[in-house]
C-alpha cells in the first residue's frame, strides 16, 4: 500500500486553532533578558559579556536557574527565546513551539501531541534527518538518536512550555563539545527552578475544522497542567504535571494509482465515492480513504530538585515520566449499492477492479511508557577552573504498538494483528566537562571533556490472536543492536585584543557497533562488531569593528556515524539479510559560515546576514539502488551533497513607533546532489526535504 500523508500537500481549507489560557502564578521570577534574541549563554566569560555590551546585545543572568550544557564560549550563530517573550508572543501548546519563529528551523509537528513524526529539520538539513540535530533539556539528552528518521523524533514532550526559563540554539557543528549530530544544530532547553514559592494552573482549549477530499469533520482536545516549586536555604524544587488530549487531523490516505487495476472477477463490488486526484508524481490515482487520525492521550510528570553545596556548586536531580496512548483511527469514502462502508476485497471503481486488503485500512493502537533520569553537579566559580559532571538515562519502560492483521470492519472487535514490543530500548549519558581560565595567559579560556552516550535498541514483533488486548503467541521478527560513542574534546577561545577573538578546537571520537541481530519466526542472524573512529577539527575567528558591526568566520567538521536501527533494522528472507546494510560509512560534512552583524537602535535591534556552506559525503538517505532494484528502499551513502545558502534575521524592540516589536527571518538554500553512483537519476537533484525558501516573520 501506498500512503499519502496530508503535510505534502496544502488543500486544508480552515485551520482554526481556539486557545482558552487560565494562569495563576505567585512570585515568578523572569530571570531572562527581556531581548529574544541570546548571543551568550549564562555561562558566558566575562571578556565575552563585556564584548557583548559594546554591541549593546544583552547577556542573560540566571541567579537560581538550571545550568546550561551550553559551553561557555560560542564559536557560531546562536539564537534564542526566553520565558517572557514565549509567553507574549507564542501560543505554545508544546515545547517545540518555542523554535517556531526562529530562523531556519521548522518541526514537522502535524498535530497538538505529535509524537512520532515532529523532526527538527535545519538549514541543510530536513524532516527526514533527525539524526542531524541535538535537543537537550537540562543537560537531558532528548534527541532519539536510535535511529534517523519521523519514527525517531526528539522527546518533546518530556518539557512542557510553562517550565521553560529560555531556549537556545546553536547553528552548525562549530564546537567541539558536541558529536557529529549537532551538524544541523544544537537545541538547548533552560527549565525553571524557583527562588521562592510559587504555583501555577493552565488550561487550554483548541478545535479545528479539516476539510480534504471527502473528508469534512471538526477535531478537537484540550490540556491542563498544574505546577508547585520554592526554595527553602540551598534546597529547591519543582514539581509539575501536564495531560493532553489530542485529536489530530486524518494524515494518510489510503490509494490506488489508476493503472493498477487487475482483471474483472465474478463478485466484485461496485463502489463509489474515490476521489481522483494527482499524486506527487503527477500521476492519475484513487483516494479511497483516511488511515491515520489519530487520538492522543498525553500525561506528563516531572520532578526536578536542586541543592547549593556551595554559592559556587550545585548539584540537581530531574525525574521525568511520559505516557502516551494514542488509537489510530481509519474511516472509507467507498460506498457500495446499499449506501454501506467497504473496507476490503475487490472493488469497481469507474468501471475497473481493485484489489483492496487489511493493510488499506489498519487501525493501530500504541501504549508508550517512557521515564528519563538526570544528575548534575557544576561548578561555577568563574576562577582559574571550574568543572561539571553530567549523567542521564532514558529508558523505553514500556512502548507497545498494536495493529490487525484481518480486515476492518471485522477488526473493530478484534481478530489476529501484531504487537511491536521495544521494552529495553533507550540510552545514557555520561560527561566530564573541565574549563581553565589560566592566569599566565591573559584572554585564554580552554575547555575539555569527556563523553560517553550508548545506545541500546530491543525490537520484537509477535503474532498475537487479538490484536487489541490478546498476548504475544509467538515471533514474527526482531531486531536488536548497540551501539556506543566515546568522546574527548578541547577548545581554546583566545580574546586576541578588544577586536579580535579566534576559537581552535577539536573532537576524537571512537564509535563501536556491536550485539547486532536480525530475526525472524524462523532464523536469526547475528553481526559482528564494528568499530571507528575520527577527529574533527573546529575554527573560528570575531572581528569587532566598532560597537554597531561585528564579523564572524566559523568551520567544522563532523562525523555523523549510522544509527543502530539504520544498521540493524532490517529483515530475513531464510537466512538471507534484505533491506538493510551493516556495513554503512558514517556520513561526515564540512561546513562553513560568515556572519556579518549590525546592531541597530543603540542596541535595540539586530540585523544579521549569514552565508553558509556544507559539502557531505556518504550521506545517509533511503533510497533505491538502481543497479540491485527499482523498487527496493534501504539505507544507503550516497556518495556527495554541496549545500550553499543565505539566512537573514532582523529583530527589534520599538521598531518605528514605541512599543512595537518585529522579528522575521528569510532563508535561501540551494541543496544538490552532486554524485550518487547507486542512484544516478537523483544527481543535480535537490536534496530531499531541503526547501529553496523558508521566512517567518
């Protein structure tokens, strides 16, 4: 079956998004800088804040905040929001929504509670890249890095809007203190600690009427959230929770192209009410239906606590918990003789028969129980050295997802289907971050570490008598496989004199693969371990002109290195391994930006200007190997990508008259295929997902 998802398309004729907001709120302390736009973390040097003032760009103090896995030093373009200006100009129902207006970022959010296809995608890279970007709450990493891919988005959902204190984002993979993925970007979130007792209470309402093909119906959902915090000596903390009920859009359609009619057979039904329409291949095809309209429960909890040991270390501990249960919903637009839904078997549409089977119309239904950890102690004495030690741990507690194998309607009671099982998936952390501030050498900050992330991924799909609610009655297939990133870095940021600053850094990495298997009801084949390893070097250089102007030189490079599920989650035909390769190269790009800035206003406003440059080899995509099969999609390198592109931004306060604020980006990207020998045809086409033209204002 073909599947057709609405976000391709733009024919929704009212979208109409109804927001009821009640808060009460004691005491919140919006320790944030009333500018959106961020240059320097909080973490920032004091010879950076001090370049910082001249351009009358302001720095943002946290006095009882969280910490940020930010460094301390930016080598790059940096944006971001705080909790004030979210709060003024942002309607957020999520924690994506917070990047919603920033520049060159889109996530693919189809839907309040979308939770398995919102990918970030960035300026070379798109919303089939997941795994070219990395999200972070608190030091959390919330980047699913198992795989690349909508299955594999960020868990937003583990941050909710009303604890956010300010988010940062950090364009390119111009520090070394990140892996590869952070080619795309680096998405920092800043949640609320409290300095002194408060609560708070939010409710929100929402409607939206679709109106697509023979689809015309109105969906709806709500959400409420409640949150406690104080401060008492050197404790505090912060407890909140949150559930939403979504109903989403229909986001697939069942369809037909036209010619793949099959013979006419004696007791074929006459149908009616398939729409013809064009595919985006500009073909002739048959919208039979929706197979995709989800209905999302969503509850969210989290407990964060935070102890000074000293005015200069704290530790803190986050506890998170995230349930979702969503049902899959289809509905037909055929109709036979007697006015009455068909779902399967063989159809006459316009004269010609077609062939529909349980896989046209299957609903679905998940169950996802996950729970992360985290603990930090920082230091930040802002001395000659200061230190953090980061751990985190995500964990796949419970993830079901249930579907049928016999036809509706028949399966609205039940019947045989399949359950997917990922119990035991997930990852962990661990960091060791050092910065010397040394005294002999005036306008030095070095920074160092080392990191550790491994990834585990457990899948297995069994058959089941009742696809609803029945038990697992034996294996269908499995895929299994770890893999484990070690990372050592260091960068020296060097303040050359009031003017000048470079920033020279480098990352080794080691990458092993190993505990991979492919298995089916049959046979099991298992792989051997894999092991790689690079560096990659990091540059940049800042020229201060005068207070208004400031440039920027930055260049990168990073190893992105294949996921598990990217090298393990294919299947067997006996014991022969199809659709998938073991043996994929990590992908590895160079990038490159100049930035020019202007401060406008007396530092009211900025006006920024960044050309941009990314050359990728073995990039990873799926795609069909034109010399093994037309018709076949696995993983594949292909052999070279050049991005080149522009981004402006504009921000400022009273622009024009006293008390109006504007901000707007425009984006240009030119993104080509230059070689790709499994799949010739795609050669000076555009990479995929990557638009020529993005703006927001």
């Amino acid at each position: 079956m073909n599947s057709f998802s609405t976000s391709a398309r733009a024919r929704v004729h009212a979208h109409t998004l109804l927001t009821i907001s009640a808060a009460i709120a004691t005491a919140l302390p919006l320790l944030a800088s009333a500018q959106a736009r961020i240059d320097t973390p909080a973490a920032a040097s004091d010879a950076m804040q001090q370049q910082t003032g001249q351009q009358a760009q302001q720095r943002v103090t946290i006095t009882a905040g969280r910490p940020s896995s930010l460094p301390t030093e930016i080598p790059t373009t940096i944006e971001g929001i705080d909790a004030g200006t979210i709060a003024r100009t942002i309607n957020a129902t999520d924690a994506e929504d917070a990047l919603k207006y920033l520049p060159s970022l889109l996530v693919r959010k189809r839907y309040i509670g979308d939770y398995n296809h919102a990918v970030l995608a960035t300026r070379a890279s798109g919303t089939g890249n997941s795994a070219r970007s990395l999200v972070y709450a608190d030091g959390i990493l919330l980047s699913n890095l198992l795989g690349n891919g909508a299955a594999f988005t960020p868990r937003w959902g583990l941050v909710t809007p009303e604890e956010i204190e300010r988010v940062d984002v950090l364009y390119g993979p111009f520090s070394a203190a990140y892996a590869g993925n952070s080619v795309g970007a680096v998405v920092d979130y800043v949640t609320h600690m409290p300095s002194q007792f408060e609560a708070h209470v939010k409710a929100q309402a929402f409607t939206q009427d679709f109106k697509l093909f023979n689809s015309d119906k109105s969906y709806a959902g709500h959400q409420a959230s409640a949150s406690l915090g104080d401060k008492s000596g050197p404790w505090s903390w912060w407890i909140n929770a949150n559930q939403a009920d979504s109903n989403g859009q229909p986001l697939v359609f069942a369809n037909r192209l036209v010619s793949a009619n099959v013979p006419i057979t004696a007791g074929s039904i006459p149908v009616t009410g398939a729409v013809l329409d064009k595919n985006p291949k500009n073909q002739d095809w048959l919208l039979l239906g929706t197979t995709t309209q989800y209905h999302t429960i969503q509850d969210h909890a989290k407990l964060k606590l935070a102890y000074d040991i000293s005015p200069s270390i704290r530790a803190s501990y986050t506890f998170g918990y995230w349930r979702n249960n969503t049902d899959g919903n289809v509905d037909t637009y055929l109709r036979d003789a007697a006015g009455y839904p068909v779902y399967t078997g063989n159809v006459l549409i316009n004269g010609r028969q077609y062939a529909l089977t349980a896989a046209d119309f299957s609903p679905t239904k998940n169950y996802l129980e996950h729970l992360t950890h985290g603990f930090d102690v920082k230091s930040n004495t802002r001395g000659a050295w200061d230190w953090e030690i980061a751990a985190s741990l995500y964990d796949y507690n419970k993830d079901i997802a249930r579907s049928p194998t016999v036809a509706m309607p028949a399966a609205t009671s039940g019947g045989g289907g399949r359950i997917a099982d990922m119990a035991g998936t997930g990852w962990n952390t661990v960091a060791l971050k050092g910065i010397w501030r040394p005294q002999d050498f005036t306008g030095h900050t070095v920074e160092f570490g080392y990191q550790r992330e491994a990834y585990k991924l457990r899948t297995s799909v069994y058959n089941t008598s009742d696809w609803i609610s029945g038990a697992a009655a034996g294996l269908f297939s499995g895929f299994n496989g770890d893999t484990q990133l070690q990372s050592l870095y260091a960068q020296d940021a060097w303040r050359i004199n009031s003017q000048w600053k470079t920033i020279l850094g480098g990352r080794f990495e080691h990458w092993r693969a190993d505990n991979g298997s492919i298995a089916s009801a049959t046979a099991s084949q298992p792989f051997g371990a894999r092991d790689e390893h690079d560096f990659s070097p990091k540059a940049a250089l800042s020229y201060q002109q005068d207070s208004d102007w400031t440039y920027k030189a930055s260049v990168g490079r990073a190893v992105r290195m294949p996921t598990v599920s990217e090298l393990y989650q294919g299947s067997l035909s006996g014991t022969n391994i199809i659709n998938n390769d073991p043996r994929l190269k990590p992908e590895k790009s160079w990038t490159t930006e100049l930035t020019a800035e202007r401060a406008l206003n007396n530092g009211a406003g900025i006006l920024r200007a960044t050309l941009f440059h990314e050359r990728t080899g073995d990039a990873l995509y799926a795609q069909v190997n034109a010399a093994a099969s037309a018709t076949v999609t696995t993983i594949q390198n292909i052999d070279d990508i050049g991005t080149n592109g522009l981004e402006l931004s504009y921000q400022a306060s009273d622009a024009f008259i006293r008390g109006l604020d504007l901000a707007g980006s425009v984006t240009y990207t030119d993104s080509q295929i230059l070689r790709n020998d499994k799949f010739p045809a795609s050669v000076g086409k555009r990479q995929p997902r990557v638009p020529n033209w993005r703006a927001n204002w």
